[in-house]
C-alpha cells in the first residue's frame, strides 16, 4: 500500500460518558464495552498509512450527529459525517438543514439508521421512509445501508424507486461468511449493484467470519462476488473500526483488504482505497 492515498470510508468513535451504546451486549461483544475516541483512531490510521475517514453513526439519537460534526471540524484526519436523522419525520429536510448549518456542517456526507435492528424486513419501502430518503437526495447526501441478509430485497426495490439518491451498502449487506454460504446473499447483492445509484463497502466482513477463521482465504468468495457484481470503480475500503478488533486490528484489516483486492491494477487499487469514496462522499 505504500505511496497511496488511504482513505478509510468507515470507521466509528463513542465515549460512554457521554452515552451508552445499547446494542454492545453479551460476552462476544465484550471488548467493546469502552470507549473509543479520535485520538486513538488517528494513531492506529496514521500508523496504517491512512490520510483521511468517514466517521458513521452508531446510534439513532439526535444529539450523536452533532458530535460528529464538531469532530470532523477539528480533525486533520476525519473529511466527512455519516450522520442520523429521522427518516421518518415529516421534517427531515429542516433537520438536514440545520445539521448543516452547525459547526463542522459542512462535513455532513450522509445519513444512515440501524436498519439491521429493524423487526420489519421492508423497512425501506414504507411511505415514511421514502419520503426521508427522497429528502436526504434532496439535500445532496448519500444514504448508507447497514442491513442484513434478509433485508437486501427491499434495499433493492428503495434504491430502484428513488433513483436521484446514492445507496452506498455498509459491509457488503453482512453476508453469511461464518456459515460459508453465498446465495441468497449473492443474488440479491447482484440485483443492488446493477442500479447505478449504488455502491457497496469492503468492509465489516472479518466480524462476520467464525472466530479462528483464516485470512483472507474465507472471505475471498465474498470479495470476489462484490467485486464482480460492481466492479473496482463502485468499491470503498472501510476499516470498521473498533468493532473490527472483535477480530483483528486496524493494520491487518487494512492488509486483508489489500490481499482480496490483489488482483486489481494499480488505478483500481487506488479507487478502492481511496479515490471512490472522496467521489462519493464529496470529501
């Protein structure tokens, strides 16, 4: 990876003083009962080779977004928000605009929800939501997916219907690599990226292999399918971190990355790594 411009397109931060984060329970998730702040983020991305982040949400409460902004106005490092509001208000384009105009606003790339805690499968399509998402084009900001298997159908059939917003899906729509399968999850991924308002994150897929699974060799099948279904120019490279270190650390995420991406020409390469999400994100 050396000489090239790194940028991370996913990471998150929180400090438990200031709130809880709910959804860090049982053993498994253990590790991350703590708090996790930009100065450590910077060394271990400045130690990686990484030039710039995309901070992304963790909880959908409106005093987070805020936060984030405020970090990336003073911060050499984090070049964009991926934020929360509520899709579902009936002033969601007020609300952006005054995320906007708070200092740091002008770092606001996105907008996401814990679409994966969602009971309902399509989530996505309800009238309510549709009308947010069609707020959040209407601002100029991309909408990050964080769903699961089960949830990519309706991703799809949103992503048709609104086609002036970007969807940029987190995490490849966490497929099944623990179980070793790839269909339905092939399938479906395959139908998003034949949208054109659609890219897709190399990132998160170390947490959803078995613990003591071997790198990269148990990802491949999953890296190859995204990288078939929408190409090197449609790809961004997210560390996930700190949930990553669930598995392993900011360095060798970085490096399991670059392995399932070696079949890639150097301007490929620096479009994952790098030059797809300063597009996407605007940063």
């Amino acid at each position: 990876m050396t000489g090239r411009r790194i940028v991370d397109a996913h990471h998150h931060v929180w400090d438990l003083a200031v709130r809880p984060q709910p959804w860090i329970t049982g053993a498994a998730l253990a590790p991350l009962a703590r708090s996790f702040g930009a100065a450590e983020l910077a060394a271990e991305a400045r130690a990686a080779g990484v030039s710039g982040t995309v901070v992304v949400q963790t909880v959908c409460v409106p005093g987070e977004t805020p936060e984030l902004l405020a970090l990336a106005a003073g911060s050499d490092l984090v070049a964009g928000v991926v934020g929360w509001t509520d899709l579902t208000a009936p002033d969601v384009g007020e609300a952006l605009a005054a995320l906007r105009a708070r200092p740091g606003g002008d770092r606001l790339a996105g907008v996401r929800h814990q679409v994966q805690e969602e009971p309902d499968p399509r989530w996505l399509l309800r009238p309510d939501v549709l009308r947010g998402l069609d707020a959040v084009a209407g601002a100029g900001l991309v909408y990050d997916l964080v769903v699961t298997p089960r949830q990519l159908p309706a991703a799809v059939e949103a992503a048709a219907r609104i086609e002036g917003l970007t969807f940029v899906l987190d995490h490849l729509g966490k497929p099944p690599v623990a179980a070793g399968a790839l269909e339905p999850w092939a399938g479906d991924l395959s139908r998003l990226a034949a949208l054109p308002n659609t890219v897709a994150k190399l990132s998160g897929l170390v947490t959803e292999a078995a613990p003591g699974a071997r790198w990269p060799g148990s990802l491949a099948p999953y890296a190859r399918t995204a990288l078939d279904a929408f190409g090197p120019q449609r790809l961004l490279f997210g560390s996930d971190w700190p949930v990553c270190t669930l598995r392993a650390d900011y360095a060798t995420v970085l490096g399991i990355a670059d392995a399932l991406t070696a079949e890639l020409a150097p301007a490929e390469k620096d479009a994952v790594f790098g030059g797809n999400a300063v597009r996407v994100y605007g940063l």
